[in-house]
C-alpha cells in the first residue's frame, strides 16, 4: 500500500500532527499492484459475485484453487490489507472486490 502524504507537509511538521490527523491521512491510501494469484482470487471472486448474486464463501474459494481453509484466508486478509477488496470481519460473505473490471486478469 502506497501512502500519501498531504501536498507540502515536511516530515518534521509530521511528527508533530496529531494522532487522529495522522490516521486519516493514512486512510488515503492507493492499492498496490496484485500479483498473478491474487488477480486469480479477484477475478474468481468477482466472477462467482456476478453468477451467484453473492460472494464466494471461503471454502467456494478453498474448491476452486484446491488449496487449504488457511491458504485462502491468508489471501483474503493480503487482499484486504493491499486495498483490492472490502470486508466485514465476521460477516459471512461480505467480500467486495475494489478493482475495476478491466485490470482483472482471465480466469485460468
């Protein structure tokens, strides 16, 4: 994730803003590239959203790329993290893919 820092702001003036100033410039955040199998998890999670009418679960995911409950996980929470999807933890299927159609790879 790629952070940006306000127009002008010295990064002596940075120390010294409070906290909650802080937080919300680091909510203004771009997503990083995604590698190859994590464009293969957003491509197969927006894919199955559009058919389905609502997100994979993770054990949808755990059948499709014949990998363990961990794995796919791990994967989600890295999505997460690098801006690409939305969540709400601890709501079941509540996954929605943040990256424009056109920058999904194919499906393999």
């Amino acid at each position: 994730m790629v952070i940006i820092h306000p127009p002008g702001l010295a990064l002596c003036r940075w120390s010294r803003l409070n906290s909650n100033v802080r937080q919300h410039i680091h909510t203004l955040t771009v997503p990083t590239p995604f590698t190859p199998r994590q464009g293969q998890y957003l491509t197969f999670t927006y894919y199955y959203t559009k058919l389905n009418r609502q997100p994979p679960s993770e054990t949808d995911a755990q059948r499709y790329f014949k990998v363990s409950a961990p794995s796919v996980h791990q994967m989600i929470i890295a999505l997460e993290q690098a801006g690409h999807i939305e969540r709400k933890p601890g709501q079941a299927r509540s996954v929605r893919v943040l990256v424009d159609k056109s920058e999904l790879p194919e499906l393999e």
